[in-house]
C-alpha cells in the first residue's frame, strides 16, 4: 500500500502543532506558578514586616513601661531630664530602644501641677548589619497620681492664704479654705467655704509617712557603707550670713535669724523658730532639706524658702506677735500634727517629686527609699 507524500506532510504538520500547544500550556502554566510564587513571597515579606512592627510597637510599649518606673524612682536616673540609649528586653537580640524623658516646664504657667508630668519618646528598632531594618516611635505623657504635695497627719485647716499645687493628705478632717490644684485624701470629711479639689479615700494615696529619724543624720550619715560626719551648729542661732553646706544639726531648739542658706539638709531635734527674711533651704539629690522633730515657729515678718523634703513632726505655727510671714516649698512639706495652724502664714507648696524623693543608708549599707508620688498614668500615647 502506497502512502502519499501530502499524508506525511498533514501527520508532521499535527505533531508539531501538538507540540507547540504543549509547549504554551507549559509556559502558561509556568508563568502562572511563578506569579503564585512571587505573590507568596510578597504576602511573605508583608507578613514578615507585619510581625516585626508588632513586636517593634510591644517594644516601644515596654520602653514607656521602663521609663515610668524610673521616674517613680528618681534615684536611680540623677537628673528629671535623661536618656537611655541601646536598651534591651532580651540581651544579646537585635532589637533595642531609645528613651528620652523631659519633665513638663509649662512655659504658659497654664498648670501648677506641671512638676508632676513627663513627656517620654521611644524609639524601638531592629538592628541587621548595623542598619535600623525596622523601628516604632511612640511619644506619651505622663502624669504621677497621686503626688502629695502637703501632707497633715491630722485635723487641719487649709487657711485663704495656703495654695497646695499637688494633691494634699489629710489624716483627719480637712476644713477647706484655701487653693487645692489636686486631689485631696482624707480620712475624715472634707468642709470649709471654699472646698476644692477632689475628694479620695486616703487609702487610694499609696504613700507613707517619710518616718526620717535624728539618728539617720547625726552624728554621723552614710552613703552607701561610708560613713560622713554631720556638721554641729553649736549657738542656738544659726550664724548670718552663713552657707552651710552638707548635713547641719542641732540639738534642741535653734533659731534662723535671716540670710541663711543652707545647701543641704538641716536637722533639728527640737523647735526651728524662723525669725528673719532671706532663708533658704535647698536638698542635696535624694536627701531631705528639712527635719524638725518639734515646730517650726514663724516671728513676723519672716520667711523661709525650701526646695526638697521638709519633715516637720509637730506643726507650722506664727509667734503671738507676728502679723505676717511667709513658707514656700518645692517639693513637699509633711507636718506630722496639726498641719499649718496660724492664718498669719502665707504657704505656697508646689509639688517636685523629683527633689521630694530621698534615699537613706543604714551603717550597713543598706539604703531606703521613699517617695511622695505614689503611681502614674499615661494621659497620652501617640505614633509618631
């Protein structure tokens, strides 16, 4: 049987289009797998990227968290403003954040508070190759709540003349007529003509008694397991003009005639009578500036400024004479009994936990702390 040459020619010509075909379903479907790879490769990567911005933003969260705890102990950073640079969850990762911290300085005095609030930025990041592969930025403010500014350990009365910028303790009834730009704690009720601020139970304040003693001063301190000797003031008036640097302490009463600074902490083992202008009390970091263990009394005319602690165990009160005097405290002032008592004594307290906050060594070294703000929120978060 005889096959034509045009038969041939029709079989070669169907075998090569079928092959062709073949040939186009396989690149059809190689690129297709291709594109299905690629797209797996982006979702991937995007997936990838997802999970380490989440962990980037848990790490900037955690960085807030850390510099929350160290603005509620002071005594661990030295300055109200600071930083923190290459800090780590996990040592030896790659992952690391910044800390800046800035204590609020109200430019516009639109806050008498502003001494209790921070701004913090963190920056968290990934390092690979010594390039920052991924980061989250978050800035917050910060508010210490509670953050005592006058503390009364029993009945008082805020006199017309008293301005409290913090929160004010009240270990008994609190009679109100003075200018509270915080909340107020109080065991018993709170009245007067002008009541402010609002009312917390005292149990909601979480801070203590400062319970600064004689003997953690004199005759001698510590820092850390040295020991320093403290500075005896030998006449019952303190000499003016004078600049006592360091621990300073009487025993028994002492007066503070005018012109008299103190770079330091001065201790009084019995009644402090303010009996002239111009003097000034200014803390060391993380020590007291005041301890009196009677009353402070203030003669007419007199005045006295404090920047830090002031632990006073009995009460501020104006001598018999006096028409006029005048305290004013940065940081906190803590009267044991009684508070303030006389309505000749101008008082203006503004709350500085920073300066506030102390740190006291026993002579084996071993430190207490103490602190007049008792937790803190975060008013704000944002991206940024």
């Amino acid at each position: 049987m005889m096959i034509s040459m045009n038969a041939n020619k029709n079989i070669t010509a169907r075998e090569g289009f079928a092959l062709l075909a073949v040939l186009m379903i396989v690149m059809v479907i190689t690129v297709m797998a291709l594109g299905f790879l690629s797209r797996s490769d982006v979702e991937l990567a995007c997936g990838e990227n997802m999970v380490m911005r989440t962990q980037m933003d848990y790490l900037a969260e955690s960085g807030l968290e850390h510099a929350r705890g160290l603005i509620l102990n002071p005594q661990d950073i030295g300055s109200e403003d600071w930083t923190a640079t290459a800090q780590q969850l996990v040592a030896g990762s790659a992952d690391y954040y910044d800390l800046v911290v800035t204590r609020d300085t109200d430019p516009n005095g639109t806050d008498p508070t502003y001494r209790c609030n921070y701004t913090i930025d963190c920056n968290s990041y990934r390092l690979s190759g010594g390039e920052r592969i991924g980061r989250s930025n978050l800035r917050a403010t910060l508010r210490l709540d509670p953050c005592i500014a006058y503390w009364a350990g029993s009945d008082t009365t805020m006199w017309p003349q008293m301005t409290i910028n913090g929160d004010v303790y009240c270990g008994g009834n609190l009679t109100n007529n003075g200018d509270i730009n915080g909340d107020v704690f109080a065991v018993g009720a709170i009245g007067g003509t002008h009541p402010q601020g609002q009312k917390e139970p005292a149990a909601e304040a979480d801070v203590i008694w400062p319970n600064l003693a004689v003997a953690d001063f004199e005759p001698t301190y510590c820092i850390g397991s040295t020991s320093y000797p403290a500075q005896q003031i030998i006449d019952v008036n303190i000499p003016t003009p004078s600049n006592l640097t360091g621990v300073w302490y009487h025993m028994g009463d002492v007066n503070m005639p005018g012109n008299v600074t103190v770079n330091g902490t001065l201790v009084v083992d019995g009644t402090l009578r303010i009996s002239g202008v111009n003097n000034v009390i200014t803390a060391e970091p993380y020590f007291p500036a005041l301890l009196v263990t009677g009353q402070v009394v203030m003669e007419d005319g007199s005045s006295l400024v404090v920047g830090g602690l002031a632990q006073i165990n009995q009460q501020i009160t104006a001598d018999p004479n006096a028409t006029s005097a005048s305290i004013q405290v940065i940081g906190g002032l803590f009267i044991g009994n009684g508070g303030v008592t006389s309505d000749k004594v101008l008082v203006n307290i503004t709350a500085a936990p920073a300066i506030a906050s102390i740190e006291t060594w026993s002579a084996t070294g071993v430190p207490r702390r103490w602190g007049p703000a008792g937790g803190a929120f975060f008013r704000s978060i944002e991206r940024r």
